[in-house]
C-alpha cells in the first residue's frame, strides 16, 4: 500500500485528493498538512467527508512526512519549491499541484509569477505530468509538475494536430470557460454569489493570464519552434468544470476523415481520452466529477480552420485526478486505479 501525504489539504484540490484517495485500491493517505486546520480533522474542512475519512491534520513540515512514499503539494505558487527540495531530498516521491515547476526556465518563472524559487536548478529537468505526452519520463521521477487546468484541455485537445504538422500554430485562437472552483476557496469580489451568478466574464485576456506561459511552451515543444496564442479565459457560473473551444488555420485542405484519423491514432489507447463528434460535441456535465477529457475535432471547410472542443473537470483532469493518474504511473499502478468513477450526474 502506498502511503500519501497532501500538503496544502484544506483547499479544493486538496479535498479532491482526499476523496480519490480514500477509495483509491493501492494508496492511502497517512498525513495531512494546512496551517488553517492543523491538529483537527480533516473533514473539519471538508465536511463532505465526515465519517468517510479519520484522518488529523498536522503542521505543514517536511520531517512530518519523512515516512511517506509520495507527497501531493496543493499549495500557492511559490511555496512548493523548498518543501519540494527538502521532501525529494529524503527521498519522498513530490507530485506539485502549483506552479513552482511548470516552467522550464527561471526567467519565465520570474517574468510570469515574481515569486522566489528556492530550487531553480531542477527547473530544465522537471518532468511535466501530462501522461499522454510524458507518459515514460513520469514513471521515473521523483518530482512532477502537475499541469494547470486550463492548459491541459488546451495541449491534449490540440496534441494530435500540432504532432501530425497539420496546422498553422500561429494561427491558434483559445477560449475557455471555466468553473469558479477554479478561483480557489479565498473569496473574492468576482467568486461572489450575487456578483458571479447569471453572468459570463472574461478576464485576464490578452496573454496575461499565467496559464498562457505553460500552454506556449508545451505547444512549442509539440511544434519544436516558439509560438504564442491567443488565450481567453472566462468565469462561467458554474461550480466545475473547463470548456476550451479551439481554433487554427490548416496548413492544407483537410477532411473530416482525416482528421478523425489523427485524433483516433493519438488516443486510441489512452484511457482518459474520450473522442466525440459534431453530432456528440462535449459537456462539461459528462465529465464532472472525472479524471475524462472529451475532445471533438471538427472540420470547417468554408474557413479552412479546424475546431476543436475540448472538456474536463477543472478539479480532477485539470488537478487531482490527473495529479492521481501521475502517482499510478510513478508506482507502476494501473493508471486508472481509483479514477474510474466519480462521475456527477446530473
């Protein structure tokens, strides 16, 4: 049985983790850490879990979690980097839900978070958890960058089209709506009820949203030249879940059929991948609740343009599902191993 710590638990990706991993066959959470909740339980917080889960929490040190096989850190930006370095250190397998190590570059850390990293030097070699595309590089890591939500529905959803040379990638248009859990707990004027219900809001346009950084490099990487998108997100009244409608420019005169190949070849064995159509676009009540992406790629012959829509639960594909998928990979787990339900419906 692999024995878990989260770190950062209070949170909502650190309740995610706490459900998956109370059912989960193979893992069981033996620590728990917050500063808020520290020497209560954790259904203190997440009351969901009452009776479900006994566990204490316990002050947020490393030497707390020394016997601990692999460390979930659901923390702020900036505060995972020396838990990660000391963790790592003792040889704990680290598992970041922040974005202490998404970017391979100091610089681009810098320039998109500002905040100091006390680990700089293992940035290059950081494995970036997204399982369809680094699948063999997690399974031998000790420390993985668990991507950011918006980022995974963009680069699965585009993947398939950028690997095959099919598109123009300076031509990609990005918008996506997401839930407003993925705003975090910390209220703020625009998470709102009354501010926030019965209305769509776009925010953070015009390549300002931190998220543009992982998305241009990780695309680049898939197109091995460096690129940059238009990305739009917006706060949709909703409590999970991120849609991304996708378009780029065809390099050549396309067909549905090919396109349909190259999305069939790209995940015709990749369990979490579900492909749909124009007749079945995605939801994001379909995946609610799932570690699924949904993906539909569309042929536009008037504009010679492919659309693609892409879905996943913000909290689960997007964060501690996928976070989840990365530690079966790790461990040589089946990698649905506790992901396989969880769906919310309706």
């Amino acid at each position: 049985m692999i024995k878990a710590g989260i770190i950062g638990a209070t949170g909502y990706t650190g309740g995610e983790l706490l459900k998956i991993l109370a059912s989960h066959p193979n893992a069981q959470v033996v620590r728990a850490a917050s500063r808020s909740n520290a020497g209560k339980q954790v259904s203190n917080v997440h009351k969901y879990l009452y009776k479900a889960l006994d566990l204490e929490e316990c002050a947020i040190d490393s030497a707390n979690f020394r016997d601990c096989d692999v460390v979930f850190l659901a923390l702020p930006h900036g505060a995972s980097s020396q838990m990660a370095k000391e963790l790592v250190g003792m040889g704990v397998k680290v598992i970041d839900l922040g974005a202490d190590f998404r970017l391979r570059s100091i610089d681009s850390y810098n320039e998109w978070y500002g905040a100091e990293h006390k680990w700089p030097e293992v940035l290059p070699e950081t494995v970036y958890g997204l399982p369809e595309i680094y699948r063999e590089r997690i399974k031998d890591a000790d420390l993985v960058a668990n991507p950011g939500c918006y980022p995974t529905s963009i680069i699965l959803g585009l993947m398939p089209l950028i690997k095959n040379d099919l598109v123009d990638v300076h031509t990609i248009v990005a918008d996506s709506k997401s839930g407003v859990s993925g705003a975090g707990k910390t209220p703020a004027a625009n998470t709102h009820y009354p501010d926030m219900n019965e209305g769509i809001s776009a925010y953070k346009i015009a390549g300002t949203h931190r998220h543009t950084a992982e998305i241009e490099q990780e695309l680049g990487l898939l197109a091995q030249e460096e690129m940059y998108i238009t990305f739009t997100p917006h706060l949709t009244p909703m409590n999970r879940g991120i849609l991304s409608s996708i378009t780029v420019t065809a390099k050549k005169e396309l067909t549905q059929d090919i396109i349909d190949q190259c999305y069939y070849e790209a995940y015709k064995d990749e369990y979490f991948i579900r492909l749909r159509s124009l007749a079945d676009l995605p939801n994001t009540k379909w995946v609610a609740g799932s570690n699924f992406c949904d993906i539909a790629a569309v042929w536009d012959k008037r504009t010679k343009r492919v659309n693609v829509i892409s879905a996943i639960d913000n909290l689960v594909k997007g964060a501690s599902g996928q976070a989840v998928q990365n530690m079966n990979i790790m461990f040589g787990l089946e990698e649905n191993a506790g992901l396989k339900f969880g769906f919310v419906y309706p």
